[in-house]
C-alpha cells in the first residue's frame, strides 16, 4: 500500500462532503487509494502510464483524492510538501487538464470543505462565505459551487412534507451533443470509461443513456450539461 503524507491521509479520513454536485462526492479508503488513480495516472484497460510533463496532460506528482458528483477529480501534487499540498481541481472533458487552485494547502482544504458543509442549508450563510473565502469571480470551480447555491435557493423548512416525486429512478439521456462536439465525446469517454472510438461511435447515436440514478440526484448533472451547451433530459424508468 502507498504510504501517504499525514496532511493527504487527513484529508481522506476527514471525508467531508459539503453536498454541492461540483464538490467532493467521494473519497477512497487509504486500502484503495491506488485504485483511484486508474483512468487519470494509467489507462483502465491496457495499464498504460498516462502521466506527461507537458501542459495539459496529468504530471506525474499528481494523485486524485476525491471525485465530484461528475467524477471531475480533485487532486494534489505530492511534490509540493514544502507548500504543504495545495489542492487542485480539473474538469474532465475537455481533452486536456488544466489545473485549478480549490485551497492553498490540505489544512485550508479541508476547513472550506467543514464550513460549506456546515452551512449547505443555508443558503444566504453559503452565499456569503463563499464571498469572503474564495475567488467567486474568477475561479472555475468556485464560480460553479457558487452559481448552485444561487440556484439552490432556501431550504425548506422542517415541516415542510418530503417531496417524494423527486424520488423517481430513471437516467440522464443526451439528445443532442451541441455545438461543442469533441468535448462531449472526451466527456462521453471518461465518464463511461471506454475508448476513443467507442465514445466517437456512441456519439453518433440519436439518443444516448449517460448516467442512471434518481431524480433528485441526477437534476444537477442535466442542468451541467445543458450549460457546456448538451441537450439533455432526465426520463423515469417504466
């Protein structure tokens, strides 16, 4: 097993999840942090070493520590001890990795994580934290963290009934790919985990079943789509 530096292992056993669909969803157990690598560090299928020190490809020193409702990875470089590990951030899709700053260092991270989650009910407390910690304005991520909690609006109160009709099991089905095509097949690639030209062939089909899940969870990931410009549309099963 990979011996990790205490500040990764912190952050892996602190697990937050602040519940926003752009925010760590997932975290792997110091057993499977390997295996996380996979798709990102090597290829799925062949093991092939994926790392690069050019711009744009995954550099060496970079390890996943969690995943994002979209599977979009969030990431440190093990080379940074001195900076004592900033954390990163990079949407897949979009044939290249280009990283972005989500905290200075792990400590930072994990507190930002602890106070969104603590105020994720609160919309106007999010909102306004969001303002005074990040880089609302510029910052990709934080940018779509923030335009989702906009989005979010109040919660509702403790007596308000559950709305079970959010509870409904279907899929996300993509109609149309939009006017960006070659992202939404890089994203079709990663997401699904297979080859190029598998992605280019599914891409040719008049629909296409992207993920699986419930209403409620699956909402956001179609609101993502259509804003990278996808026609896209959530369908219960029968």
């Amino acid at each position: 097993m990979m011996q990790l530096p205490a500040p990764i292992q912190e952050i892996l056993t602190a697990a937050i999840c602040p519940g926003d669909i752009c925010l760590p969803a997932y975290y792997p157990v110091l057993d499977s942090f390997e295996s996380l690598q996979v798709s990102f560090r090597t290829h799925g299928h062949t093991g092939e070493d994926l790392t690069g020190t050019t711009s744009g490809q995954w550099q060496p020193g970079w390890y996943v520590i969690a995943l994002n409702g979209m599977d979009d990875p969030f990431f440190v470089d093990l080379t940074e001890s001195d900076a004592d590990y900033p954390v990163y951030y990079a949407p897949h899709g979009a044939g290249r990795w280009d990283a972005v700053v989500v905290a200075p260092d792990a400590a930072q991270f994990i507190q930002l994580m602890r106070e969104l989650e603590k105020r994720h009910d609160d919309q106007e407390a999010t909102l306004a934290y969001l303002r005074e910690q990040v880089d609302v304005e510029h910052n990709e991520l934080w940018q779509e963290v923030y335009a989702n909690a906009q989005d979010r609006g109040e919660t509702a109160d403790e007596s308000t009934p559950v709305d079970m009709s959010e509870w409904i099991a279907g899929s996300i089905v993509i109609t149309e790919l939009g006017p960006d095509k070659m992202k939404l097949i890089q994203l079709l690639k990663e997401t699904l985990n297979i080859t190029n030209a598998e992605a280019l062939a599914l891409s040719k089909k008049k629909e296409i079943t992207y993920k699986q899940g419930y209403l409620l969870h699956l909402k956001p990931i179609v609101l993502q789509l259509q804003r990278i410009g996808a026609a896209a549309e959530f369908r219960a099963d029968n």
